[in-house]
C-alpha cells in the first residue's frame, strides 16, 4: 500500500478507535503523528483481543501468546498472522485484522521498540486473561495496570528520546498510564462488574481507587516536568487533563465529562 494511502488510513481507524487520543495524536508534528499514531494502532489491535466480548479464554490466551511470539521476529510474519487470525475474522476489528499495517507505518529508527512492548504486553495480557483478571491485591493492581497501561507511559518515553533526546524518568512514566487507567477502572466499574470482572482489591472502597488514580496522576505531573519540547507536551497534558476532570466528575458523583468540556479542555491547553 501506498505511503500517503496507508497514512491516512491509520488517521481513519485511530479516530473511529479512540476518542482520547485522536486527538493529541493529531496535533503531534508528522514524524511523532506517524510514530505514536502507529504505536497507539498496534496495541489496540490487542487490546481488542482481550476485551473481545466473543471471544473466549482460550481463543485470548493462544491468539495474544502467539502474536508475542510472532512480534519479536522481523520481519513481522504477516502470512502466519493471517492464518492464526483466519478463524475470527468476523468478528475482529478492522484495527486488529490489520496489525501488520500499523508495523509497517512506525518509522525502522523506533518500531524495535514498539515491538518490544507490544510483545511484552500481549504476553501480560494473556496471563491477566487466563486468570481471569482476579485483582485481590494492590500489588495485582500495579501488576495489571502495567501491562495495559504503563507499558505504554514506557514507550512513550523511548519514543520521546529517541525523536529528540528527551529524557524522562521511566518509573514516573508507568504512574502517567497507570493513573490513566485507573481513571477508566473507574468509569467502567458496573460495566465490568456486569461482566464479572472487578479490578479492585480485596477490603478496598471507591474511595481507595479514586485515592490510587491520585496518587498515580500525581506521579504523572512530576513526568511532565522533565519534557521542554512543546509538541511533546501539548500530547502528554492532553488526556492528562481529561483523565484529571473526568475523575473530579466523578468523584462529584457524575458519570463522566460532556463534550462540550472536553473541547474547552483541548482548547484552554492549545491556548496557554
């Protein structure tokens, strides 16, 4: 597929994917747009695996397992990808179908390191599948939010160094995707208990998740002090804030913020 083709492709299957991040996405500078557009791309392509509502245990476990495995040899083998996908065809997202797409899209100078992650977090989320997302511990927590999330504040970080030399501290990168999920853990808490799933510790309350979305965001302000490039920036404070008014929301007792809020949100970080 053509270059100029596959791009904008990408662009139309990230904004019918994610409400968050097209945005900020949108606004990075052409070689970030492609790079984190790809990134981004790639691990929702398992992440639909994961969450698939279709799918059951075993179908997760070896379709995850197996794209790890296929994910760490270059090239990429999208042939046998093809094939280990065949049988759920119909019912994957155009995102997942596509995963080599999103591989080749990634600039050769980084896509080692979004390989890696993607490696390393579909095996997690396999291992969080097969034990069927049981969080009894804080620590199960920070385990879990790790592999669905601070992988991804990880790459972020590789990614910034590599683009301009940005160094960023890795341990406050996790707790920037961390309190990003943690925020999400919130606002699909009946959803996922309807589903059978509670990602909260045992003895725990609201309160106690709402304290750990905190502290973890609190960790993802001291992240963004280490960046200077404001491209960069504009990206990380993006869904930042609107993880931070989301929580607010609904520690008000509202179930999330209107659009409305969210454009005023982008506007007033675009304007500063």
């Amino acid at each position: 597929m053509k270059d100029a083709q596959l791009q904008k492709e990408a662009m139309r299957v990230l904004k019918e994917t994610s409400r968050t991040f097209y945005i900020p996405i949108k606004l990075l500078q052409p070689t970030l747009k492609r790079t984190v557009g790809s990134a981004y791309l790639c691990m929702r392509a398992i992440d639909e695996i994961e969450d698939h509502e279709e799918l059951g245990s075993e179908a997760k476990q070896h379709l995850l397992r197996t794209i790890s495995d296929l994910v760490e040899n270059e090239p990429f083998d999208d042939m046998a990808y093809q094939e280990l996908i065949k049988p759920y065809k119909e019912i994957l997202p155009e995102v997942t179908q596509r995963l080599n797409d999103w591989i080749a899209f990634c600039p050769d100078g980084i896509i080692h390191k979004v390989k890696e992650s993607l490696s390393i977090m579909a095996r997690g989320m396999a291992d969080w599948v097969e034990r069927d997302w049981r969080v009894d511990t804080k620590e199960d927590l920070d385990e879990y939010t790790y592999y669905v999330a601070g992988l991804v504040g990880v790459m972020l970080s590789d990614i910034w160094e590599w683009h301009d030399g940005t160094q960023t501290d890795r341990g406050l990168a996790i707790g920037y995707g961390r309190g990003l999920q943690a925020v999400n853990i919130l606002r699909n808490q009946e959803e996922d208990a309807e589903r059978g799933v509670r990602f909260v510790p045992a003895g725990w309350t609201r309160d106690d998740l709402f304290e750990y979305a905190n502290e973890n965001l609190r960790q993802a302000d001291l992240y963004m002090k280490d960046i200077h490039t404001r491209n960069i920036l504009l990206f990380c404070r993006i869904p930042l804030e609107l993880a931070k008014k989301t929580l607010r929301a609904m520690e008000k007792g509202r179930e999330k913020i209107s659009r409305d809020e969210v454009e005023e949100t982008v506007d007033d970080i675009l304007n500063d």
